[in-house]
C-alpha cells in the first residue's frame, strides 16, 4: 500500500513541505496540532498590523519545515543521526507549541495557572499514551534529556528552529523588513562539535543579523505600544472577571476556566485530565465569544466594547520609571471623563483607575549568556562563542538588556 503523502505551499519560504511520515502526518491531523490553527500567533498584534493573523499551526508547520532542513544538512556533513532520531526530533518541534492557550502569551497564567511550556509537556504525553509509546525520544529530546544534546538545541536554544521560523514568519506578515533573517544560510552552515550545535565560520554574518533582528522585531512588533495596550485590557478584563466571579454563559468554553471556583495549576490538571482535555479544546474564537457579552459589569462592559471597537487605551514609553505624581495626573483626568460619563458613574473612580490607569516595565535582551551560547566553529576546528568572534556584536552589546517603562491611561472611556 503507498504511504500516504502531504505536499504543504508555505508562502513565508517560497517553496513546498513534503511529509510522507507515518507518524509526522498523524501528528498534524491530532486535535491537539489542528487546536492552532485557530489561535493567532501574535495575540493582538493585528490591531496595529492587519496582516498579521497568521496561526501558530502555520508557525508549527513551519518550525517543522526548517527543522527536515536542518537534519539533512546536518547528516550531509557525517553528523550520525538515525532515521528515529530524525523523527522524534520532527515530532518535537512539530508540538513544541501546542501548550498555548487563546491569546497566546497574553493570558498565560491567566485562565490557569500553569506555563504554556509545562502544558505541552502534559499533551505530549497524552499523546504518547495514546500511540503507544511513539514520542518517547521525542518528549526526552523535547525536555533535554536525550543522550544527543543539539537536538534539544534544534528545538530550544538561541539558534533553534522556532526562533528561525517565527521571526521569518512575523516579518513576513507584519511587513516589517527589519526582521528578515538570512534562514537559508543559517541552517546550511549549522554544524555539530562536541555534541554541540554550532555555525560554521562562513555563517557568522548572518547569524549577526539573527540577532539584530530578533531585537528590532521585539521593539517594533511583539512590544509595540499599541500592542503593550490592547494586551493590557485584555488581561485585565478577564483578571476583572475572575475578582468578580462573573458566569460568563459559556461555560463549555473559556468559561468554564473563568468561572472555576478553585485556582486550576500543574497538579490539578495532573489528578484531573478531563481539565487538560477542556483547556487543549480552547481557541481565540472562545475568547472573543466572551467579548462579546454583554455584562451587568459597567467596567467588563466598558473594556470589551473598547476592544471590540479598538478604542485602546494610550501607552506612553519612558526610561525612566513614572512618577506617583504622573500617575495621579492621569487618574484625577480619568475621573473628570467619568464624571460625563453616564455608563460609568457610580463606579469607585478607584476601582476604575485600577484597570484603566497604571504603569510597568518592558525588557528586552537579545542574547543570554547563560542559556546554551551560540558557538561559531573556525576553519583550525575550534569552537569559540560568538561574542568573542564577532567584529559586529561584542559581549557589551549582546548582554545589554533595553528596559521602558510605561505608563498606561485612557484617551477617553
């Protein structure tokens, strides 16, 4: 009987994905993987560039199509990888993403308290259970604890496939130029020294531009101010929700989570599958169903209209920390808007101020020396961290965390 086989067009590399892996094609047709496709890979990010509704299934594809990349170049060069190896760390990248829930990063520890990177640990075993034990080498490799550390490093590190692809993939449909990187490249000049991925020499330029451009994307996209503010209202919305013990009517959905009366962590969801199984059944068209009820609530009904309509509230940055004083200013304005306002008089103007009116901090480091160093190999066959290669990026740079403060506030309500 032929194998079944999978041509997939991916516009971001210009080019087609073949699958024709038994177990690569069960995965993509899994509940779980296809959940993606219905959950936006840049949260709110759309608000401010239209384009940019691409998936996190697109994104998976795509972490999956640089990484046969890589494993062929790799095995070209004599690195000893088995074809089981292979596939497990296919597998690996393909699901490295499935722990999400709606809003991607937004709500994270929000609708439960447990990161996205330890429910995907969970899901993958669900899955394994259920195919009897196929994803073994794929979860080892997945949590580092494969005999055969690059390929972990393939699928986390500085240098791994998922940075390669959502950096690609969110330049490509924000239309932000500043974040392309030379992938092709990248990916033809990995190689392997002491069971260390590492660049070839030749690579070192555009492994430079890399990094350059993982900085500037975090500054013009995933931290745009505009960004920073519908993410803000979108937390406290449903954190306003939770304090209120509102029954949103959706109970089924992302209700259930909102409505619960208990915190809902690691060990509930560990004693309690049939939790994991409602959260891996969620997507962003459960957070917007519950935007768009209406509620008894003048300031859930407030903040979701707002939304809705993209009335968001106005994000100043600054390096230097705000003031108590600046923070007063605009909560004494924000009362004097309330006060001509019918929908939110007799609302605590503190109780308002609270979810309209505050101030945080943004950082953004584009390199950390303390997780797994990117490791230019030379021509003499030693291997030397990047920092001490390049002529462009010196160790001061690299180590320099950027910090904004920012202090949030309505332009009106």
């Amino acid at each position: 009987m032929t194998p079944k086989h999978k041509i997939i067009n991916d516009p971001v590399y210009d080019g087609f994905l073949n699958i024709d892996d038994p177990l690569i094609l069960q995965l993509i047709d899994h509940p779980y993987l296809q959940r993606l496709r219905r959950i936006k890979q840049l949260g709110m990010a759309d608000l401010v560039y239209p384009g940019a509704v691409h998936s996190r299934f697109s994104h998976s594809l795509g972490a999956l199509n640089l990484m046969c990349r890589a494993l062929d170049v790799l095995r070209s060069k004599g690195i000893e990888i088995s074809d089981d190896e292979c596939r497990a760390a296919k597998a690996a990248i393909l699901l490295h993403d499935i722990g999400h829930g709606p809003g991607s990063h937004t709500l994270e520890n929000i609708i439960v308290h447990v990161p996205h990177e330890t429910v995907t640990q969970l899901l993958m075993q669900h899955i394994n259970r259920q195919l009897g034990g196929q994803l073994d080498t794929a979860i080892a490799i997945f949590n580092n604890q494969y005999h055969k550390h690059f390929l972990h490093q393939l699928v986390s590190s500085q240098l791994d496939m998922d940075r390669l692809d959502y950096l690609s993939r969110d330049s490509y449909f924000t239309g932000v130029r500043e974040g392309i990187v030379g992938t092709d490249r990248i990916i033809y000049m990995l190689n392997v020294k002491d069971d260390e991925l590492v660049v070839d020499e030749k690579g070192i330029y555009s492994v430079e531009q890399f990094l350059i451009s993982r900085r500037l994307m975090y500054w013009q996209v995933y931290m745009h101010k505009t960004v920073v503010a519908a993410e803000i209202m979108l937390r406290n919305f449903f954190q306003r929700a939770i304090q209120l013990g509102h029954a949103f009517t959706t109970h089924s959905g992302l209700g259930f989570f909102i409505n619960a009366e208990t915190t809902i962590d690691q060990r509930a969801m560990q004693a309690d599958e049939s939790l994991l199984h409602r959260f891996a059944q969620l997507d962003d068209n459960d957070l917007y169903q519950c935007l768009k009820e209406s509620h008894d609530d003048p300031i859930l009904d407030l903040i979701r209209q707002a939304l809705l309509g993209r009335r968001l509230l106005s994000v100043t940055f600054s390096d230097q920390p705000f003031t108590q004083s600046q923070v007063e200013q605009q909560r004494n304005r924000l009362a004097t808007i309330q006060g001509s306002r019918d929908a939110t008089r007799g609302i605590d103007p503190q109780t308002l101020a609270h979810y309209l009116v505050g101030t945080g901090e943004l950082r953004n480091r584009s390199y950390d020396f303390n997780d797994h160093e990117i490791k230019v190999l030379r021509k003499d066959g030693t291997c030397l961290p990047i920092a001490q290669v390049s002529d462009q990026l010196d160790r001061h740079f690299l180590q320099k965390t950027v910090t904004k403060h920012y202090l949030f506030f309505p332009k009106t309500i």
